[in-house]
C-alpha cells in the first residue's frame, strides 16, 4: 500500500481516530485554559508536501510548530502547527498577555506553553491509535520552533521525504466563547506503519 493510495474507508476511520483524539484533547485543554472548549469535527485530508504551506499561508508565513517523532509499532512524527496569530491568540488566553500587531518574538514561557498545547493533541491522537489498533507507540519529548512555514516542513520531507511525498493533515478547530484556537496536526509515517495500523483494525490493505 503506498500511502498515496489510502482508499476513502481508510481516510474516515483515520478521521474518526481524529475525532477521538480531538475530545481527548478538548477534554485536557478545557481544565488547563479553564473553559468550556467545544471541537469541530476535525477534516481529515492526505496532501502532497508541497501543497501544505499554502494552506498555511505560503511557504514565507510564520508558523508556530510543535513536533514529535514517534517510534514502535508504528514510527514517524507528528507537527501541530498555528498560523502566527492563531498562537499569539493562544499564547494570550493561557497566560493572560497581549501582543502587538506583526508581534513573532515569542519568549520562552510563550513557547511553552505553545509546546504543552501542541504536546497534549499530538499525544492524544497518537494514544487513540495505540489503544484503538492495540499498537505500541513511544513518543519522544515535544520541540517547538517559531519559523516560516517552508523552513518548519522541510524536516518532514528530508526526514521521510524518501519513503513518500504526502502526508496526512487533521485540520481540527477548538472553539470556547471567546475565540478559535485552529491548527494543523500533520501525522507523516511510512507504508509499513499505515499496514500495521489497518492490519490491527482488521481492515486489508
């Protein structure tokens, strides 16, 4: 199976895998930013590398991004990436700050607090994996970078570039009452990963 070939039935249960992770993340989300979160149902798209940064807005936008490799049953990494207003909104919610307009120069508790919310939705789509597909999946500490987009996406490519050019995008929006928090969760494993995923699920590949 190579991963360009992902048939429509595998799509939706990745997507429904989304949909899982994204409560769980909504759940945790909601005790640390203290609110009542709600969660549209994430849209699950496999996209080719070099069409992602347009949807981020271009190769030269800035872009906060967490990432995570992950190893076992299944390896590869994980990138939860926020347009640059998107995190400063974020930023701001957790640790009650304003920026100013064209503001990038996020400092170190900006970053992490960026890095805990990108950790907790990248763990726990990959723990719905595990546990739905009865995997076992390590996940190494979470980095995070402030960087354009086309910097940030040249580590997937290099890193797994070889092995296919497409990835798989969990466009996921969290909504409280005051503002959006919508980012991008991209999953970037091999044919071999994806086998062993649907092979556990009982799906043929």
């Amino acid at each position: 199976m190579e991963n360009s070939q992902l048939t429509s039935m595998k799509i939706d249960i990745l997507q429904e895998i989304g949909n899982i992770g994204a409560g769980n993340a909504t759940t945790a989300l909601s005790v640390m930013l203290n609110s009542s979160l709600r969660i549209e149902c994430p849209v699950v798209k496999l996209m080719d590398f070099n069409e992602i940064a347009d949807i981020m807005g271009g190769a030269d936008a800035i872009v906060s991004a967490v990432l995570t490799h992950f190893s076992g049953d299944v390896n590869g990494m994980t990138l939860f990436i926020l347009g640059v207003e998107e995190a400063k909104n974020l930023a701001g919610t957790m640790l009650s700050r304003s920026y100013p307009k064209g503001f990038v120069d996020f400092d170190e508790m900006d970053k992490s607090a960026l890095q805990e919310v990108g950790n907790i939705i990248m763990t726990s789509y990959i723990s719905s994996i595990s546990t739905l597909a009865n995997v076992q999946i390590r996940t190494d500490p979470p980095i995070i970078c402030v960087d354009m987009a086309g910097a940030v996406l040249s580590l997937p490519i290099s890193e797994l570039g070889q092995i296919g050019d497409k990835a798989l995008i969990i466009d996921s929006k969290f909504l409280d009452k005051e503002r959006p928090i919508d980012g991008f969760l991209l999953f970037v494993t091999d044919e071999i990963s994806y086998e062993q995923i649907f092979k556990a699920l009982g799906i043929r590949c």
